[in-house]
C-alpha cells in the first residue's frame, strides 16, 4: 500500500531514549513508538536502530504496513548532531524513508516548545544545552556532551553523587542516608563494586542518580543541595545568556526541568513561558520547513 | 644461557607510561626501560604489551639474551588492580618470567619512597591517591580511577580545564590567555572541534593539560588557582587521613607533586618527608617479601 499523500515522523532522539510520533498529512496523529539511546556519540549503529525500533512501534500502533515507510517523510532531531562528522555520518545512512531531514534534538525541541514559532529553550534532561532562536539567528550554548559538559543536566547530577559518595566511603566526607541510597540503588556494598560497575557508564546511568539529588535536597541533605545549586547556578548563567538575545518565548524542557527550576534566580524565572507542543511535533515543523525551502 | 642466580625485575605500570628496573641477586643496576601506559582498566593485552615492552628495553640495555627471562623474578606494581576482576585477568597471564608478583602501583610507590620500610604515601601523577601501611595494617584512600575518583589528579586538573574553556567559549566565563592556551594546545580552533577530539579522551591525555593549570596559576590566573586549590584541597585531606594513622614516614611522589605541595595547609607541609627510591625499587621490595611469605 502506498499512501497518495505523505505520512509525517517525528524522531528525538536523546541520549537516554528515542520518540517517535507519525502523523497524516493533516495532521491526524497515527501512532507514537518509543526505543532506548539515541545519541550517535555513543554509537552510530545503535542510533539507527533507536530510530528504526520507535518509528516500527508507531506504525505497528497505527496499523500500517511496512511498505507505507516509502511515503514517511521524516523529520529527526538528535543529540550529538552539532558535531559534523556524526551529522555526516547520520546523512550518509541509506535509510528507508521517503525523505529525512536532520538537525539537532534541540532544534526540535525549540520549535515544539514554540509550535513551530521563533523562541528560546533549555533543555535540562539525560544532558543540558541551551538554544535562542530569533530573526537575527540561532545562539546555541553548551551541548557539550557529557564529561566535557552538559553540566547541570541529570548525567552531571547523578556523576557529582557518585563521586561523593566514593569521598564519603574514604571517610573524607560524612557517611550519611544520601550515601547509603546511592550503594542501596547501585546494588554495590563496596567502593570497590560502585568503582568497577560505574567507570565506563554511560550518560543514562549516570543520570538515573538524579533523582536522589533531587529527592535529598528537598528533604535538606546540604550535599544535594550544594550539588542542586552548582547545576542550577550554570543554568541560570546559560537562560540569562539566552534572554540577552531577546528571544520572544523562554521555555524549560526535559525531564528534570521542574525540579531545576525552583533553584533558578527570580529574574529568570519570571520570564519562563511553558511548552507546547513536544519535540517530536518540532521535528515534523522542521521536515516541513526543510520541504519547502527545497520547493522554493 | 640460564643465570644461577636469579634476576630481579620491578615494573611500575602507571596510567601515562610503564616503568622497568632491572637488577641481580646483589642489587646492580642492570638495565631500565620505559613504555607506554599500562593500566589494565583501560586495556588487559596493552598493559601486558607494556609490561613487556619495558622489560626488553631493560634487557636489552642490560646486554642480557632472551633466554635470562626465564631466570627473572618480576615484582609488578599496576594502576587498576585494586578491582579484583582486573588482579585475576593479569595474575591469569602465561607470561614468560620464572615468577610474577603483582600488586598495586602504590603498594609499590609506598615501599619504594621508604626504601621497602613502612610509611604512608600520596601519589599524585595521571591519577591520585592515597596509602598508609603501618603494624596496624594498610588504610588506602582515593584511587577510584578517572572519572568517578583521582581529584586533584593531573587528568582531574586537564578535564576541570577543558570544561572550562568551553564554559569561555560560549560566553559564560571570561575569556582569558589560559583559555587561548588550551585551544592552542589542543590544535583547535572551535568548541566543537575540542568536544570531538576529547569527548572520549583516556586520563593521559586530559593530563597533558594540567602544566597550563600550574603555569596560569603561578602567573595569577583566578581560574586557574581555584582548580588548583579545589584539587589540592581534597589531597590535603586525604593527607590528614592517613596522618591519623600515625605512619612513620609520609612521602608525596608523583609528577605533580611538587607543584600541588605549595598548595596544601602548613600542617600536612610539616609532617612530609622526601621519598628514598623509586617505585620500581618498590616493586623489586615486593617481589623478594612475597617470595621469603612463599618459603616460610
């Protein structure tokens, strides 16, 4: 079966997990699907596959037959994109769409928070990063990837607990309930065991630790609100950063956006406007913005 | 041709690079030689391939054939074999010595600064950490690896650098010649081509960075002095630790250590003594207790 009209997909593809939401040409949705990691820093296959496994859920969810991927004109927002080699290497992909059109997961993220409009977003998730756009062009800051950024993002959060609680196990810091949750969580009794377990993990391990951060902040260990507040303070700098561009609407995105934002400063919080629509919903914008510049 | 008396060989295996000293049964200097990295955690066959390579350097030195290895009684200091997956993955070698002992890199570095006595040591090199051994017992502090431990490490000062100049290059620092350096150095002219080059960078390498630390430090640079002070802040607690176990000597040794000990408090400063020998030295120590535990 071969639709007469295309069908639209919407791909993000963070690094903790991969959406997918396909859509008709009016904009009926048809179907969502969602996969693991999809960050081609982490692997450029397994990104594929991420994208391949949520867009198969939403068509198997929509009742469609595999031969409709021909006339899937897909958008894909993806982390790790602003590097150019993975953004070739993705392009390069002999996909099975119709059409594919990449750009960043922020991107995506920007244009769904705003419906498609010009606006401004912080991403607060598995990593951080920040985006302005205006008529005067995009401001893209940090998206560093974790370890060498991405600081305040859920990986960061979850990496500053873990080394913490390695200090307190030396006893160069005090032993504390924090502590304890981090071992009872990791299921590791020994130093020894969280060292082995966690010297190679990946951002998503990392940041399955944020919620302890946030959960023991809130409950007033001075660790995890020190920690809270070092994250909250670098985004902070980054939203103001993203303000001086006047951007018409600031929004906070991604799973940790609610327990940030309290943290943040009374000017910057005055200012947040909520998000529309998902990023998915952005990255169908972007394939129909990249459609018809290609028309023009 | 087969020695009547046995050779002694002491290798201390770091992270950067892989030392070997090669020594008869009187203790003459026979041979050195040096290879690269040798941490198990970042490879099993690459830290036996320097292993070996480092003693044919000093076999060769030396003048010696192949055939003396079997005569050879090697004392093996590692990085990485405090986690005992990675102790069993070496001790389960077939390598070509007539016996092999191996322990810790500062098991051996502790023996070699006191000249096979007890006493306490703080390494600070690629890595850091801690060990006291007394009649009480060993206390071992830090040594958690890249990553989640090793503060105040030369790959902790390079990554806290690195993180930094690209908080610069977008604007939320200052920009400043230690920031200039850093790109310089790295041979890149963007964030994102710093991100792709170190993103998944080995300790080695983030530690080529700490000089720009030191150097910016002494010259007056604020952000600079914070990294270094927040570093050498945790190695000077790590330094009390072991002081509470009133070891009879404590010796900083490492490539770094001479530029950190300014930085640590009067108290600690006081109480360090210079090391007496090098952690090969430490090794062949080792290797000849293990043997005289294995006749009794």
């Amino acid at each position: 079966m071969k639709y007469e009209e295309p069908l639209f997909l919407g791909i993000d593809g963070g690094g903790s997990k991969c959406r997918a939401l396909l859509i008709d040409a009016v904009g009926n949705v048809l179907g969502e699907g969602l996969a693991g990691a999809a960050n081609p820093l982490r692997g450029i296959e397994a990104s594929k596959q991420a994208i391949l496994e949520a867009y198969d859920k939403a068509r198997i969810e929509a009742g469609l037959d595999n031969d409709v991927t021909e006339s899937v004109i897909a958008g894909v927002g993806l982390a790790g994109v602003n590097l150019p080699h993975l953004k070739l290497a993705m392009e390069n992909w002999k996909h099975p769409f119709a059409q594919m059109h990449i750009t960043t997961d922020l991107d995506i993220a920007c244009l769904g928070a705003h419906d498609g409009e010009l606006g401004a977003v912080v991403i607060i998730g598995t990593g951080s990063c920040g985006l302005s756009k205006t008529d005067q062009g995009d401001l893209e800051i940090g998206g560093h990837g974790f370890l060498l950024g991405d600081k305040g993002s859920g990986a960061w959060f979850g990496l500053q607990l873990l080394q913490h609680a390695l200090e307190a196990s030396d006893g160069l810091t005090l032993e504390s309930q924090l502590v304890a949750d981090v071992f009872a969580q990791a299921q590791c009794d020994s130093a020894t065991e969280l060292v082995s377990k966690y010297s190679f993990a990946t951002p998503k391990f990392f940041a399955e630790y944020a919620g302890l951060v946030i959960k023991h902040a809130k409950a007033g260990d001075l660790i995890a609100q020190n920690i809270l507040s070092e994250g909250a303070n670098y985004l902070d700098q980054l939203c103001k950063k993203l303000l001086d561009t006047c951007p018409n609407r600031v929004a906070l995105i991604g799973g940790l956006s609610p327990f940030v934002e309290p943290y943040l400063s009374e000017t910057v919080r005055a200012k947040l406007s909520p998000p529309l629509k998902e990023p998915e919903w952005g990255a169908i914008a972007f394939a129909k913005n990249q459609m018809q510049l290609a028309i023009v």
